[in-house]
C-alpha cells in the first residue's frame, strides 16, 4: 500500500463513490463524487484526480484531487449512488431523493429529477406528515430502490414521477440500508439487526426471508453483496463485527469478525477481486481484509503501516450446516483458521471515516475530519 493522499474540504463528507467506467473501459478510476452532511449548507460535489499518482521530480506527488463542479443539497446527504456516467443519486435527510445530471462540456451539476417526499412519517390518526430521512439507495438502471427511517421501500424508475412500487410497512424499526440480489430482489438491514430480503415479483408487503443476528438486537448500518456470489453478503453494525452471511442456508450468519471498536458505517467487496473487502468506522479506521489464497498459513495479522502488531480475535457461529465451501474463500472454514490479512489503510487514526469506495486499484474514503482521502495503488 502506497502513498495515500489527504485533502482537506472544509465539509464533513458522508458519502464518497467512484463513477462506474464505461464497460470495456481500460482506464482506471478518475473521478469520483462527494456528498457532506452536517454543514451549514450541504454539497454533492465531484471530483477529479487526475495526473495525482505520477511522481514529479522532486519525489513527490503531482497534483491533487482538484473539485469540477458542485451544487448544494438540501438536507444532510445520506447516500450517494451513481447511477450511469452522468447521474448520481442522492439520498436526503429530507426524505427527498435527487437524481442530478453532470454536464462534462461547462462542468456544471444540475437537478434532473426529484422525488420530494419518497420518506415520511405519518401522524397517528391525521393526515399530516413529516419527512424521514432517506437512508438507503440502491440503483440498478432504470430503477432506483430507496429505503428509509420510516421503514418504507420505494421502487424509482427513472423518468417516472411516481413510484412504481411501495412496500408501505415493510418494517416498523429503521431500513438503514439496501441492496440488490438479483435484479427482481433486494436485502435491506434494520436497526434490531435482521436482514430481509424482498422480492418485486410478489404481490405482497411481506419479506420473502428474514435473517437476524441472534441475542443482542445490534443495528447494521450497511451492507454489501459479493459481486460474483449474490448468495453471499457481507453486513456490518453498531458494535464493529463484520459479519459474513449465505442467504441460501440458515438464518445467521455464516461468522462473526471482531473487527472495529465503533460502529461499522461501510462495508465493501472489491468489485473485481472478492477476496478483498473494505470496511470503515466511527472509530477513525478504514481497513483491508484479505483472504486471497495467497496469505501464507499463519495467524491472522493486524498491520498498522506496515508494522505488524496485535491480532484480532475471530469468531465463527457454531452452525452445523457450515461446510468447507469450494466456491468462496468467505464461506471457507479456512477463515476460523485465521487464514485472514487486516491492514489499516490510514496513516493514524482520525475522526469518523463514513464513507468509501473502490474501483480497480483506487480507493477514496471521506471523514469527518472534513478531509477526504484517495489512493490509487491499492494492491501495489
């Protein structure tokens, strides 16, 4: 792990994302967008690195990640998704969802389409309502799902003013997060710590299977689905476990990884190498989990900047059905072997890291700390 460099933003940022290179594409990732909460005003901003990465003659590096373009955003921005090349989505505290358009030609964001009310509580026995916050959006084009603190589910579809599909009730705690199994389905992750997964096909507001992590009712706050294996999802939570689940078997989770001190915010697979995954917390930490048959048989090791020091504790659910898996070295029994590399990706430890993303060799992650942070040499 290389250089990784910091900017500073004068925005806490909440939510950071690569924009998806065109299929086929050999370039790496260049630009990425940004969206900040708890400012006096909020941006969804966009971002270029550049030629940052090429070394200059003095040693050092050239450049920086330089701004676009920006526009201001009402409310704290909860998520963030691209949606192709030119569109990103953004979650509001709102309750609104707001897909903007970038014009590449005079570098400028603009609003394209806007669903103002997608999230709302409603009064006990009256008509009114007030807006929840939009926690969750999950984009599959030319849908958008979108989930919420007022446990409702929405399905977009670009272009249409109004839902196509609403799941009213679909919980009575917090959806904090979505994501797409298969196209027709998706798995959402509440604040008592289960998982549901919904299927479009069917006609009804009940999830099609309920997973829950046993005992402690600890919110997860993210999830990620493995990019090859949709049966395969990782969830992170309240207490900094990343938990590994097979959708296909049980009702728990396949382990339990002690992991952060804090609460988990992002968990994410490598997109093009799973056995890579991402997590960042409220802690200040942002770490690489590697099982890449590769790692050499020994103990699992913690390395903070290169340095090896102490390792973390590892747990597996004591679940019959878990079996020695061919298919993914996550649902391997290897991993209760501590067949498993963590390193801390950043330099010290910081205020809440809320947010990162990968594509290809590059990394970003946004703070706090009102810095946000980018490395594009991730497996050098």
């Amino acid at each position: 792990m290389e250089e990784i460099c910091a900017k500073f933003v004068s925005q806490k940022i909440s939510k950071t994302r690569w924009r998806p290179l065109p299929p086929g594409s050999l370039q790496t990732a260049e630009t990425f967008a940004t969206g900040s909460w708890d400012n006096e005003e909020n941006y969804v901003s966009l971002w270029s690195i550049g030629d940052f990465g090429n070394l200059d003659s003095d040693g050092g590096f050239e450049g920086d990640h330089q701004l676009l373009c920006d526009i201001k955003h009402h409310g704290d921005v909860m998520d963030l998704q691209f949606f192709d090349q030119e569109r990103i989505v953004a979650a509001s505290s709102t309750g609104c969802v707001t897909v903007f358009l970038h014009h590449p030609n005079n570098q400028t964001l603009s609003v394209n389409q806007q669903w103002t009310a997608a999230h709302y509580h409603t009064g006990p026995g009256s008509p009114s309502y007030s807006s929840a916050p939009c926690t969750g959006i999950v984009c599959d084009n030319p849908e958008i799902v979108t989930v919420g603190e007022d446990g409702r589910i929405n399905l977009f579809r670009v272009d249409h003013k109004d839902a196509v599909r609403t799941i009213d009730n679909a919980d009575s705690s917090t959806l904090h997060a979505v994501t797409f199994l298969r196209t027709p389905e998706i798995l959402t992750v509440n604040s008592i710590g289960q998982l549901k997964i919904w299927d479009f096909r069917q006609q009804g507001n009940e999830p099609s299977q309920i997973l829950s992590l046993t005992g402690d009712r600890v919110p997860l706050h993210c999830v990620d689905r493995h990019p090859n294996q949709q049966h395969i999802v990782a969830t992170g939570g309240q207490d900094g476990m990343l938990s590994i689940w097979d959708v296909r078997q049980g009702t728990m989770p396949v382990s339990l990884l002690k992991a952060h001190e804090a609460e988990m915010w992002e968990v994410h697979f490598h997109p093009s190498n799973p056995d890579h995954l991402f997590t960042c917390s409220e802690d200040g930490s942002l770490w690489h989990w590697d099982v890449s048959t590769d790692v050499p048989e020994k103990s699992s090791l913690f390395h903070q900047g290169g340095r090896t020091s102490t390792f973390l504790s590892l747990s597996i659910s004591n679940q019959a059905n878990v079996h020695h898996s061919l298919t993914s070295s996550w649902l391997s029994t290897d991993i209760a072997k501590d067949r498993i590399e963590i390193t801390s990706l950043l330099p010290s430890r910081t205020l809440s890291v809320n947010s990162l993303d990968v594509l290809g060799p590059c990394l970003v992650c946004g703070t706090d700390a009102e810095a946000i942070y980018v490395t594009r040499q991730l497996f050098s």
